[in-house]
C-alpha cells in the first residue's frame, strides 16, 4: 500500500523496488494523478493484483461534498465520470 507523495506527478518513481513485487501480492497506490504509477505498472507486470487511486479521489471528493452541503451525492455515479473521463 502506498500513501506516500512518491509516484505522484512532480514525484516520480516508485516506493517499492521492482524486485520485491511478485504475482501473490495485492499492490494499492492511493495516487490519483497519475492514476497509472509507476509502482502499479510494475506490479502489473509482475502479475500481482492492484488497485488505483480513482476510488479514493472519489470518495474523498464525497465526503466534502456531503460536510459542506449536507447533501448525499451518487458516488457510483461519480465513479462512472471518473472512469469515463480516464477512458478519454
């Protein structure tokens, strides 16, 4: 699990060498710009199972949502735009 800065645009790379990956590991990068890090591709590559940031910006944009409006939005919804907006 990465949470840290690295991987995001301005800080390039990756938190994790390469070699450490391996196809039993599940790998999640909390990065959402770029979602597609350089940690994710090469646990891509090594086969393991990942997970990007796009649900995290989604349900962090969310939660703000609903503390300054007070208004419940459609986080599927959401997750569509986003995917769309990536797919674009």
């Amino acid at each position: 699990m990465n949470a840290t800065p690295i991987g995001m645009s301005g800080h390039p790379g990756s938190p994790v060498p390469a070699g450490l990956l391996r196809p039993d590991l599940w790998v999640a990068d909390v990065v959402y710009r770029p979602l597609r890090t350089e940690l994710l591709e090469q646990a891509r590559a090594a086969g393991c199972r990942t997970l990007d940031g796009g649900g995290m910006v989604v349900f962090q944009a969310a939660h703000a949502f609903r503390l300054f409006t007070g208004l419940t939005p459609d986080t599927d919804r959401m997750l569509a735009h986003l995917s769309d907006l990536v797919a674009a």
